[in-house]
C-alpha cells in the first residue's frame, strides 16, 4: 500500500468527526480516521481494485466457455430453463 502525505485545512466538525472515529476504533491519529471513514464509505463513490489474479480468472472462464459453446446466442426458454433448475 502506497502512502501519500497532504497537509489538509478541514472545518472544525470534520475536526470532531475525525476525533470520534480515531476514539471509536482505536486508532493512533486522525490520518488513520480518515483512512476508516474511507474505508466504511468509500465504496459509495469509488469502486475497488480487482486484483490481477482475478482478471486472469474471468478471462480464462470467458475463453473456456466459448470454446466449449461458440457464440451461439442463448434463447430466453433456455435462459428460464436454467434458472429454473
């Protein structure tokens, strides 16, 4: 994980807020509230990393399955069908 200093002017409510969250989980300084409160909310506005691995994993199950089924279109009876199952 890459650190990255900012010297920050924030309000005096973030002040506070960043104040009950280091109180709340423990944490050493406010540099590591912000780092929770991003954590807990930062999923609503960025999405997260996928690994490499997990690309590799999808494009290899992708190239397996139109190797085994082509790109033969599936109907909306076959789609019921399997859901159904």
């Amino acid at each position: 994980m890459k650190n990255v200093t900012v010297n920050l002017c924030i309000k005096d409510y973030t002040n506070r807020v960043l104040g009950v969250l280091k109180e709340k989980y423990g944490l050493r300084d406010k540099a590591e509230a912000l780092d929770k409160f991003a954590e807990l909310y930062g999923s609503e506005f960025v999405d997260a990393e996928v690994k490499d691995d997990v690309v590799r994993q999808v494009i290899k199950s992708c190239d397996y399955h139109i190797v085994r089924h082509g790109f033969k279109a599936t109907s909306l009876a076959e789609l019921r069908k399997i859901c159904e199952a």
